[in-house]
C-alpha cells in the first residue's frame, strides 16, 4: 500500500496541530516518523487511521484520495494501529484477545478450529504466546508482542506502529523490527513507525521523515542522512548534537572514582528488602554501592522491582529489611536526613509523583526547603523570597509558564521537570536518585536532563540512574548493573557493555 498525505492539516481551536504536511510512504517500505513531543508525529498518524479528523489537506491510499471517518473505514481499507501504550483486554487470554481483534465474531466458535488457525498463525512469526495465558499472566515485552500480533493477524496493508520497543529488551526489539522490516521488504504491507531512537531508524527503516512544530522540514532515504542531520532537523539547530560525554568529563568522573576507593561509598544498600503492592516481595535482598563521581546505571524491564527499589530509597515505601548509609551513615530517607546529607531525586513522572499540580511553580520550587533561611525567617515564611529565587530559577532553566505564580500542573511535562531540576539541583549534592528522568519528554528537555544530571556527576556527586531505555543508560553510565526479578542478577562497566548481554539479562536468560 502506497501512503500519501498532501497538505494535511489539524487544527485544535487556534492551535494548528499539523501544518499542511505533504509525506510520501512508497509500498513496501518501513518509514520512520521523527520529531519532538508535540511535533505533530501522533496527530498525523491518528488522521490516518481515522482517530481524528483533519482540518485540511488529503489522505490518498494508492493513489485514490478517501475521507477516513473512523476507524472502521481505516480498517476496510486495511490500515491497523499498534499503540503506545496497550489495548489488550485483561479478562481474556492470548487467543481470545486475537479473535477479539478481528471485530467479527461468530454468535457460536468453533474453538478446534479457531486454535488450530490461530497456531499456524503464529507459525508465521517469530513470536512464541501461550493461547490459554491472560495478559496478566505476560511480561511487558510480551504484551507489546500480543499487539503487534493483533494487528498482523489482521494482515493489514499499512501498518503503522506508535513507539513500539519502549517495553522491550535490546533482543526484543530487534526480533519485533527485524520481523515487519521483513513483512515490508516481502510486500506483505507497509509499515509507518513513530520512533525517538535513532538506531532504530538507521537500522530499520528505508526513509524518514521529521516533523518539527507541526510541519515536515525532511524527507529523505535513511541511506542518505545521519543521527546527526536528522537532529537538527528536529530541533532546527546547527550544532554537533551527536557529540557525547568530553573525554575530560569521563576522566575526571573516572578520577574522582579512584580516589574514592579507599573511601566510604556515597550510597550503599545492602541486603534491601522491599514488598511490593500485592503483598509479594519485589525487592529480594539487594546489595549496591555508588561512589563519587560515578554514575551507575539500573537497566532492567518494567516490573522487576526497580520502582518498589527506588520508592524505598527515597522514602516512598517502607523497607522490610535492610540497610542504607550515605557517607557511612545510616539513611531512613527523612526530610532532616536528605537536607543534611546532601540528597536529592528525581522521580518519574515528576508531576505526580514530586510537585503539587494545584499549587504554584514558585510554592513547588520551594518545597525542599520553605522552613529554611532565607526562605523562613523566625518562624514566619517569606513567600517574596520564595517568588524571587524561582523567578531567577525560571530564567535560568528556560521554564517556559506564565509566571511563577501559574499552577504547575500548567505547565507541560518537560517544563514541569526543568522546575523540578532547579529545585532538585540546586546547591550541593553528595547523591542523587534519578528515576526514568526523561520518559515521555521532547529531544531538546531530554538533552538538558541529560546534560544536568552529568554535571552532577562531574562536580563529585553520585547518581543512581534507574531507566528503562538502555540506549540513556550507555550513553550516561559509568558503571551499569541489570536487574530482574527483583535482583542485581549481573555487573559490567559501561564501557565493556554488550547490548545483547544486558539485553539477555534482562529478559532473565543470563549470559548468551
């Protein structure tokens, strides 16, 4: 199926969402779909699969133009969607899930021969589901796979896919790319993939193109451009954004690091034990340390324990057993301790989970330390003072609100995290706790996360870096560890990583 959209356009009140975007998908291809939060990737996508109408402009399907009303008309002409996040109905298994799927089910199955389709159906991929097994009862690289294979069962002729390795392993996903790259190159459909990894779209994709602010501003073979190009398209800068971690920083991470040996470690944990929500252990008696000036890196798949580990650091969940010290002393995690032993965190999902949405950007940024000179003088608060500093925080952040009296909860998530940077940052830090700090944010928010979290490291802080994009944790990590099932199951210096090795680790197969 041949795709072409000719200056579409999506309007949300004044908001123009999408901006007369011209694209051309060629049949049989993977095309990647580039650009920042924001940038118009989701609202062109949804347009075609008749999720949203456009404003504007025409959706032309092999060369015929069609007003795609709804999802159902997309569906007739053989256009499926796999989302972001899943669509899977709980109650159901494998196999019911599938038929689901197909949205035309008989008043009587025939269960034999239903499952005897649907078995060699799955002998066409390279996806192995228990049929009987509820999505419960799946990892999260599983369920991902279970939406794909919802979609393919349909053998739809475009297929357009929303993010679709942000839960899988490294082996995963190069199973799950390479298998619709296949299907594609076959001519079995055309694949349309909205993707923030530029490996992902060097690798697997045959063109691409980058939306910013809501216009195209490239097309082009993937043969003929770089990481490097396709970032400054995305952000519409000249500088070289493919540069890593100076060499200088590396060194003097690395020197700070041995003359720490012989030191206590800025953070040590050891024999943790942490429950989880269901009354089950999630954390099984986890021992680590980080130094100064280390990064160490927490790789592992959602739900092996990571979040239970973190909340428990910084306070969030009781510890069943255990012991954590910063500098040698014990640290319950106290507001007095974090004051006076120099640590901070940056939680996911910072809105809920660091700020309080009704209250005002400057009584956020102050949270830390309201009771504390100059912020309180003898008792009394001194709210100017308060308005000042997040004033002068909001400038040199770049916090893009209407003031510093705006409810935070206005503000746009990458906002809401660069307000949360400047309280959390602020002064010195002897270790801080960063938990998938830029999920869900735009490319310009993630290199200033990026970028702030190694100047910690730099100026002689400890960070521990728990995400679940592997791709940020080579790229910022010293040191990594991977864990799964609630354990530190395997250790490695960032700079001998294997990408297949920590990926086989945490799916839970150990060395390949």
């Amino acid at each position: 199926m041949a795709l072409d959209t000719y200056a579409l356009t999506k309007r949300f009140g004044s908001f123009t969402a999408m901006d007369q975007v011209t694209m051309q998908v060629k049949p049989g291809t993977v095309h990647a779909l580039l650009g920042e939060n924001g940038a118009g990737k989701s609202t062109l996508v949804k347009c075609v699969a008749g999720f949203q109408k456009p404003d504007g402009g025409s959706i032309l399907i092999d060369g015929r133009e069609h007003s795609i009303a709804n999802p159902v008309v997309a569906r007739a002409l053989g256009i499926g969607m796999v989302y972001q996040h899943f669509t899977l109905a709980p109650g159901m298994t494998v196999a019911e899930n599938l038929l689901l799927a197909a949205g035309r089910i008989p008043a009587v199955i025939d269960w034999t021969a239903t499952r005897a389709a649907l078995t060699d159906f799955l002998a066409t991929t390279p996806f192995s589901l228990n049929l009987d097994a509820c999505p419960g009862e799946l990892a999260a690289g599983e369920k991902q796979k279970l939406e794909l294979l919802k979609q393919l069962y349909l053998k739809p002729r475009l297929l357009i896919l929303d993010e679709p390795t942000s839960v899988l392993t490294p082996q995963e996903a190069d199973e799950v790319l390479g298998h619709v790259r296949e299907l594609a190159h076959n001519g079995q459909c055309t694949v349309l993939i909205i993707t923030h990894k530029f490996r992902e779209v060097m690798a697997y994709a045959d063109s691409v193109t980058v939306l910013r602010k809501g216009q195209a501003v490239q097309h082009s073979a993937v043969a003929d451009t770089s990481p490097t190009l396709l970032a400054r398209a995305m952000m519409g800068e000249t500088a070289d954004l493919e540069s890593k971690v100076p060499t200088a920083h590396v060194n003097t991470a690395q020197a700070a690091i041995n003359s720490g040996a012989n030191e206590s470690p800025a953070l040590q944990v050891q024999k943790l034990q942490v429950m989880g929500d269901r009354g089950a252990r999630a954390v099984h008696g986890i021992d680590l340390q980080v130094r100064a000036g280390e990064i160490l890196g927490i790789a592992g798949i959602a739900g092996n324990g990571q979040r239970e580990l973190v909340q428990a650091l910084v306070g969030q969940r009781p510890r069943e057993s255990g012991q954590v010290q910063v500098a040698g002393q014990a640290y319950g995690a106290s507001r007095q301790e974090n004051h006076r032993m120099k640590v901070r965190s940056l939680p996911e999902e910072p809105l809920r989970n660091a700020c309080v949405a009704d209250m005002s950007v400057s009584q956020n940024m102050a949270l830390r330390d309201f009771d504390q000179p100059p912020l309180s003088r003898g008792g009394w608060l001194q709210s100017a003072a308060w308005r000042s500093r997040a004033r002068q925080w909001i400038a040199d952040y770049g916090i893009k609100t209407q003031g510093e009296d705006a409810p935070i909860g206005s503000l746009s998530g990458g906002n809401v995290q660069r307000a949360v940077l400047a309280r959390e940052l602020a002064g010195s830090i002897r270790v801080l706790i960063a938990a998938n700090p830029v999920f869900g944010l735009d490319f310009a928010a993630v290199r200033e996360v990026h970028s702030r979290i190694r100047q910690v490291r730099d100026d002689g802080g400890a960070v521990l870096l728990v995400s679940e994009d592997l791709d940020e944790l080579l790229e910022l990590a010293d040191r990594l560890v991977v864990m799964s099932e609630g354990r530190i199951v395997f250790e490695t210096s960032a700079a001998s990583a294997n990408r297949q090795e920590l990926g086989a680790h945490m799916g839970g197969h150990g060395t390949l």
